[in-house]
C-alpha cells in the first residue's frame, strides 16, 4: 500500500492506495493548515483503515504547485521524510 499526497488546484487530498486503487481519502480543505492537520489525519486514515507506518510501503507527491510554494514544500517535507524512515528500518 501507499499513500498519495495530491495538490491540485490547491485542493489537497491524501489517498490511501492498494494494488494502483484508491481504497480511502480524505480532503484538507482549510486554507494554511496543512502542517497541523496533515500527519494526524494520516494517523487517522491508518487506524481507520486497521493499518500502521509499517504496512505503508511509501508516500509520494503529485503536485500542480510549484516547489517554491509552502504548501508542496510542507508536503513533500513529510514525504520525504516518511520515505527515508523506510529505509532506516
């Protein structure tokens, strides 16, 4: 599984992925809240979907904004970081 942050249109949703299929997403929908809402809705889209960090094999960023932008800076930030804690394992 995996789970993908997309910015488009500054809409930001996080979708969790099994075998290329969405199975469960959310929305962030407020403006400049993006780093305090991010990683806990995470958490919660893992509990209620009964998984943990270690069922996901990685995260990625699909984003129409440019990288100078905070909001894809904050989310690639937690990408990257999720992705080099996979590693470290």
């Amino acid at each position: 599984m995996n789970i993908e942050i997309i910015i488009k249109n500054k809409t930001i949703e996080v979708v969790l992925m099994s075998e290329n299929m969405p199975k469960d997403n959310f929305f962030i929908t407020k403006e400049h809240s993006l780093s305090e809402e991010l990683l806990p809705s995470i958490d919660d889209l893992l509990i209620r979907n009964g998984l943990s960090t270690e069922n996901i094999k990685k995260m990625i960023l699909k984003s129409d904004m440019g990288e100078n932008f905070t909001t894809h800076r904050i989310a690639l930030t937690v990408v990257k970081a999720f992705n080099w804690s996979k590693t470290c394992g």
